[in-house]
C-alpha cells in the first residue's frame, strides 16, 4: 500500500551548541536509489545516523514501511533490514572475504567449530548475486580497494538489508570502478528489491544513477525527495550552496614554457618505481593522474625523502641533488607535499590551529635560543588563516574540532605559510564540500599564477582537467604517457583513459 | 580575532592545586606534626626528588612511549657519580656534570634503539633496566660509595628560609620553570611535542622525528641523572639498592606525577606544572598517610588506586579535550 520503505518527518536534532537537523524529512521511495546531498556539516551524517539508530532524534517522526518506530540502538536498524556502508572499509583486512562475509552470523558444525566449507559456500551465494569474480578464501587485504567497497556492499545485503545506505562510496573508487559500481546497484535494486541512500559530493554520480534527490543545507531541507528529472546540475548546486556555482576559468596561459625548476630523470625507487621521467616548468600545474595503487602519492614521497630513491637523477634549479628526507625537501629546496589524508598525515588534530599552521616555519621564525612566541607565530601565519577564510572561533581552537574543509584550508596553510617554491597537492578536494573545493580551485591556480609550481596528484578526472597544464598517467608504478590539457573534457578523458588501459 | 587565553579555573592545574590545598588542610588538622618545621622540611626534599622523576618519566610519555629504564639509570648515574668523586677524587662540578652525562647517554642508549629498531620504548627500556642495573652492580660490586665529599652532601642536608625548606625543592623547581620555557618558547619544545603528537604529519612537515624521540629519551636521562643526583646529597651516600631493586621503586612516583598532572599517555601533549603539581599531591598524600599510622602496603595500594584513576581520567581527557593550550 505503502510506496515509501522509509519515511522521516520533521526530524530535529540538537548537539551542544549546534542544531544539526532542523525540520528535516526524507522519503525513500522502495526500489529506487535516492541521492542525499549537501555540503559538509549540512546534517547528512546525522540524518545517516538517525536512520541507522546511533542517534536519536529528538523530535520528529521515522516510518519504515509505513508503521511509525523506534530506533533505540544500530541491533534495531539492522532488525529492520537497514545496513550502511561507511567510507571507512569495516573489514576485517586479515580474514578472509568468506569469514567477513558471515562473521554475523557464522555457520557452525555439530560440534561447535566453524564450518569453513559452510562460509565458502554461503558467501560464494552472495558475491555470485553481485557478479563478483572473488574466491571467498581470499584473504581481505590483497583485494584493490574497489573490490573491498563490493565486498562491504555484499556483506549488507547478506544481513538481508533492504535499505542500503552508502556514504560516499566513490570516493576511492577509478571512474571505471564506480562504473561497475553503479551497474551492480542498478542491478540489486532491480533484483533484489532493495532501496538505496547514496551520499556523494559527485554530482556526475547522482545524476548518473538516482531516482530522487533530497539536499539538506544548514540542517534544513533545500528539497525533499524531488524527482531527480526536475533538477539539472545549476539548480541542483543552487540548492547545495545557496547561490550559483563559480566555474572555474581554466585556460592558463603559462609565461616562459621552458624554466624547469625540477627534473626527474630515469628514476628508480625502493618502493618498486622505474623509469620515471618528470618535468616541471615554473609557475606550471602538472597532473599525476591513474588509478588507485598507481603509486602516484608513493613517487611524491620518494621525491621528499620520506622513502629512498635508488637510482636516477633528481635535478633541483638544474643541479642534481639527493633529498633524504621533508625536512630537508623543506628547509633547503623549499618542496612541500600536502598530504591526502589529512587527519593522519596533515594535521595534529589535538592541537590547535595556530600550532598546525605554524608546524612548518618554526625554525624560520626563530630568534636567540630558539625563542618562539605565539605572538610571532600569530604575526606570520595570520594572514594565511585569514586568506583562506577558515572559519574557527579563535586561533586556539582545536583541529579536531573544525570542520572537514576547514581542516583542509589548515593543512593549505602550513604550506602558504612556509614559502614553498614546489608544492605537491594530494587529492585536495577528497570529501570537501562544493564550496570549499571550488574555493580551493581558484587558490591553487593563483598559487601557480604567482611562481609556485605544482605536482597535483587527484582522481577526480573534471578536476585534473580544470587544473592541470599537463597531465602525466602512471600505472603500475611506471609512467605510461603525458597528455597536454587543452582543457577540451571529452578528447582529454578519452586520451587519458587509453593510457590507463594500454 | 580573539586571542582568548582560557581561564586558570578551567584548568586541570587549578583543580590539582586546590586538592592539594585541600590535604593539607585535611591533613594539618587530624595528624600531629604535618605543620612541623620537621616534617615540612623532610616533604621538600621528597617532593624535590619526586618532582625531578616525574619530569624525567614525563619528556618520554610525550612521545608516547614510556621509560622503564629510569630508576637504573637513576642508579647508574649516582654510583658513577660516587665513583668519581670517592675514587678518583674528581671535584665535585665536574662530577656532578660527568653524572649528567651518564644519564644523557643512558638515555640516548634507549632512544638509539627505540628508533632504529621501531620496537616500543616498553620492550626496549624493559631491557635496557636489567642491562644498565645489572652492568652497574656488576662493576660497583654492590658497594655503596659512603666518603662523599662533604660540601656535596651538605647541600642535601642545607635548610633554607627559616630551616623549612630544602635547596633540593628549589633545584626542581628552577628545573620546571626551564621545561616550561623550553616546550612553550623555543622551537625544539614545539618540535617535540608536534612529533609526539603525530609523528607522521610532523615528518611531512619537515620535522626529524627520530632526532626529536632520541632528544626526548635524552632528556630524560638527563633529568634522571639529574634526580639521582639531589638523591644522592641527600642520602649523603651512592647507594646501589637507592631505588629498589632494578630502581623499580621510581616508577610509581614517575608514572604517577604527569599523569595526574595532565600530560596525555598517547603523547602530543604535556604539563610541565601539573607534573610538579602532581607529584606534590603524591608526596603530600603518602606523607599524611604515614603520619596517620597507615601501614606501608595500604599507602601502595591507594597509590595504585590513584593512578588508576589517573589513567581514567587521561583516557576521557583524550576524548573530551578541551583544554587549548598544549603546554601550561
């Protein structure tokens, strides 16, 4: 009778000092997939997690299957055929795709021992359903992680899931991984019955494969379950941000074409690289496109000094030089790598934001005896802060406490701040909302417009596109071919993708 | 932007001082003798001693490690110290700075292997105890060095402001007022702190991380020596069981001050006054306690209890920190 599998209304949800759901509903139509959408901090977690029975509201009504209810714990969620699948992998990496597969609810012999020919064959039932070609033996950890993001998806739909929640599930996936990806979804949606939530800050994806779009902004609705024919991408970013969408100007003109401040020549590496050739001009934006495991971020840390480069030329400002390690990457040839993965590699998360955006010009601001006063600290690095427009209710605040983007705008400024003539950029917008990525666009091409030369490492393909002056594709550790951007989307993809399945 | 400094009342050192105000009210009104010009004096020299551990054990949890080691370097310390003033007749400065030296190599023995091997300063320092113990009984012969010069043991004994306080507290305290300058003002401390916070982001941004662990673990065994030193004028004697067997008896105190006073167990951040602070409600407690005729393995159990609650409470701290300050 009832169309809507799940169904919440008026939702509020209070945290100390923030309203994080303001009058929020959300209706999931049965069979459908259904794309909720909003910048970081809009409430989509929360909403995730009152479905899923962490939170609970604290007024405001939840349905499912038309029959209002309780969820007083995540047991409860699952009872009623709800599983999510988080962005973080919920693995376990040393078990086995079977084990993990049926840890809720392993078969066991007469005699009390787990029966691994029971999981083998039970799991098999399941990866079959979703067309995965994976022996249930195999081990978690030598999967890639496309095949794991299937597997946590498998898993869900073993616990009978009816509605599937999925957070970002792209996020680390290649465009041809998320391409299977949305095909299997499609495909249990159809078979299965099953109803799906995806959450992505991909708006290709979602016009891509849903049905409905709910956008939240600020803990409110900017639409609830509208058909997703009704929106294009203008207005469906008008909804998210509250204003149009600035596109970024991407056609750079670069001044002098042949002023390479450094070269990579024939470049082996403990980490397995070969043959690696690399060029970067002043004031150029050069790409490092491939896919995940292409060793891209590896050959970024061999080049600071993190791990060791073992044979080959590096040649800084045309002389050959050795760099064993960030610091002195940092201090004598002024190479700075914004990590990927902010929160383990980027930041302090318990200490506080002057601390952070500091970390990288102590030792330039230091006076007699090492002297270094907050006060000079403040005096060098405020501007940045205040350039970058991080919201923080003061210079003290904890990183852990700031938001995604404005960790990541933090983790920017380290680098602003300590001068560098060669900044190396890690997937900057992986998780950050429109506004903050657009924001970071237009920085890192005035960045390069001013002299700083950039090594952008993303997997974001309208991103590197929108980016980079050149675009070198590695695969396999290797390079398999440089593409100059003439920013023309469809024949530049197309180019890039034949290097990556040569 | 408001650069608010948050408010003292707030602090975790606010909350220790006014514990500690309370004992010794407590402790001044139901025992004889807490006030006497005696016992006030007999405190300063244990809490300067206890003071000195808790540092010495406090610049290594900031990495988030810890140092077992400490008492037998403590031991070591003094009894090279015994020996080259008793034996060799060396004077007493460049005895006192040779000790120094010993505990910063001691330290730097552990901090080498920590970092090179990668294992945890746990298994490391476990091991390094019994080595530097058992290396140190075995040359000493387990003979104590009892002919200290005079001058050296005096200033154990030395009795300041109206004979109730000993020079020892004062060595401890100057000590804390340099830790603090040296985390808080220089850029090494912050150095120090960053890479104990998260040694990877502090790699990636242009930090040695080895050299800042191998420094903290010097540190430490500079200030263990350092500890073993004040012991040492004031037992007036180099003792090879002064700490226990193993020098284990300094663990508890060590353990028991930074972690009471604030300094966080996974490292990344400290406090150098909530140490002192620490170790002064320590002391003050065991002393109450034994003025009031509790028995020696009661006063081991509280203290066991207390750093229990110590950890639960660093375990919650690590959860809702809300202190802005990583150095107070």
């Amino acid at each position: 009778m009832n169309e809507f599998c799940l169904e919440i209304r008026s939702a509020n949800k209070s945290f100390p000092g923030v309203k994080a759901l303001d009058q929020a509903s959300f209706r999931l139509r049965k069979g459908s997939i259904h794309a909720l959408l909003g910048e970081n901090g809009a409430g989509k977690s929360t909403l995730i997690k009152i479905i899923t029975g962490v939170h609970k509201q604290d007024s405001g009504k939840l349905f499912i299957n038309g029959k209002e209810e309780t969820l007083n714990n995540p047991n409860d969620a699952t009872k009623f055929g709800i599983s999510v699948v988080h962005q973080e992998r919920n693995l376990i990496r040393r078990f086995s795709v079977g084990e993990n597969l049926m840890l809720n609810n392993l078969p066991k012999t007469p005699l009390g021992l787990i029966d691994y020919d029971e999981i083998t064959i039970k799991s098999k039932k399941w990866l079959e359903m979703m067309d995965l070609d994976i022996d249930p033996k195999t081990v978690v950890s030598e999967l890639t992680v496309a095949k794991m993001q299937l597997c946590e998806i498998a898993k869900a739909l073993s616990l009978k899931a009816k509605i599937l929640l999925l957070d970002e599930p792209t996020s680390s996936l290649s465009p041809q991984e998320s391409e299977n990806l949305f095909t299997l979804l499609k495909k249990i949606v159809r078979d299965e019955g099953v109803s799906i939530v995806f959450v992505s800050h991909k708006l290709e994806e979602v016009f891509n494969i849903c049905d409905d779009v709910t956008v939240l902004r600020d803990g409110e609705n900017a639409c609830t379950s509208e058909d997703i024919k009704n929106l294009d991408r203008q207005k469906l970013v008008r909804l998210m941000i509250g204003r149009d969408e600035q596109i970024v100007k991407s056609a750079r003109k670069i001044k002098n074409a042949k002023d390479t401040i450094l070269a990579l020549r024939n470049v082996k590496t403990e980490l397995g690289h070969r043959n690696i050739d690399l060029e970067l001009n002043r004031s150029e934006i050069i790409g490092l496109y491939g896919l995940v495991g292409a060793g891209r971020t590896e050959l970024m840390k061999c080049l600071i000094g993190q791990d060791k480069i073992t044979d080959g030329d590096v040649i800084v400002n045309g002389k050959k030089v050795t760099i064993n390690s960030p610091k002195t990457a940092l201090e004598k040839f002024k190479i700075g790598y914004i990590s990927e993965d902010r929160k383990k590699e980027g930041l302090i998360l318990i200490h506080n934001v002057l601390d952070n955006t500091s970390i990288t010009v102590w030792s330039q601001i230091r006076k007699a005896f090492g002297f270094v006063s907050d006060g000079m600290i403040a005096n060098k690095v405020d501007s940045y802060i205040r350039q970058l427009e991080v919201k923080t209710p003061s210079n003290y605040q904890l990183i852990s406490n700031l938001s995604g983007g404005n960790q990541q705008k933090i983790s920017v400024a380290k680098w602003l701040a300590a001068g560098t003539d060669i900044l190396i950029i890690d997937e900057p917008t992986v998780g950050i909302d429109i506004k903050t990525k657009a924001y970071l666009h237009e920085l890192i091409i005035k960045l390069a417009d001013n002299g700083t030369s950039i090594i952008l490492i993303s997997s974001d393909m309208p991103e590197m596109i929108s980016l980079a002056d050149k675009i070198l594709v590695m695969k396999d550790f290797q390079m398999s071919g440089i593409v100059e951007n003439d920013h023309d989307y469809d024949a530049v993809s197309s180019k890039i993708m034949e290097f990556i399945h040569t | 932007m408001n650069k608010k400094i948050p408010n003292f009342i707030f602090t975790n050192q606010f909350g220790l001082l006014c514990l500690v105000l309370i004992f010794i009210v407590i402790f001044s009104t139901v025992t004889d003798g807490f006030t006497s010009r005696f016992n006030i004096f007999a405190l300063s020299r244990v809490i300067a001693i206890d003071i000195m551990i808790g540092l010495a054990m406090m610049v290594v949890i900031l990495t988030g490690g810890l140092n077992l080691a400490l008492g037998a370097i403590g031991v070591c310390a003094a009894m090279f110290g015994g020996w080259c003033m008793e034996v060799l007749e060396i004077p007493i400065i460049p005895s006192i700075l040779l000790m120094l030296g010993m505990g910063s190599f001691l330290g730097w023995i552990n901090g080498f292997i920590t970092v090179k091997t990668g294992v945890h300063s746990f298994i490391v320092t476990l091991a390094t105890m019994s080595i530097y113990f058992g290396f140190m009984t075995m040359l000493t012969e387990a003979e104590a060095f009892r002919r200290l010069p005079e001058l050296f043991t005096d200033f154990g004994s030395a009795k300041l402001f109206n004979k109730y306080i000993s020079p020892l507290l004062l060595v401890s305290v100057a000590t804390c007022f340099v830790l603090f300058y040296v985390f808080r003002f220089t850029d090494i401390g912050r150095k120090l702190i960053a890479a104990g916070a998260n040694p990877e982001a502090a790699e990636l941004s242009g930090i040695s991380v080895n050299r800042m662990f191998i420094y903290c673990h010097v540190l430490s065994g500079f200030l263990g020596a350092l500890a073993a030193i004040l012991l040492t004028t004031r037992i007036g004697a180099a003792i090879p069981s002064m700490a226990g067997q193993l020098g284990m008896d300094w663990l508890l105190p060590a353990f028991l001050a930074p972690v009471i006073g604030g300094t966080l167990l996974s490292g990344g951040k400290l406090s150098v006054f909530g140490t002192m602070l620490g170790a002064v409600l320590v002391t003050l407690l065991t002393n109450g306690l034994y003025l009031l005729d509790v028995g020696e393995f009661w006063i081991r159990f509280f203290l066991g209890i207390i750093l229990l609650m110590a950890v639960l409470l660093d375990r919650t701290r690590e959860y809702f920190t809300l202190r802005k300050v990583i150095v107070s």
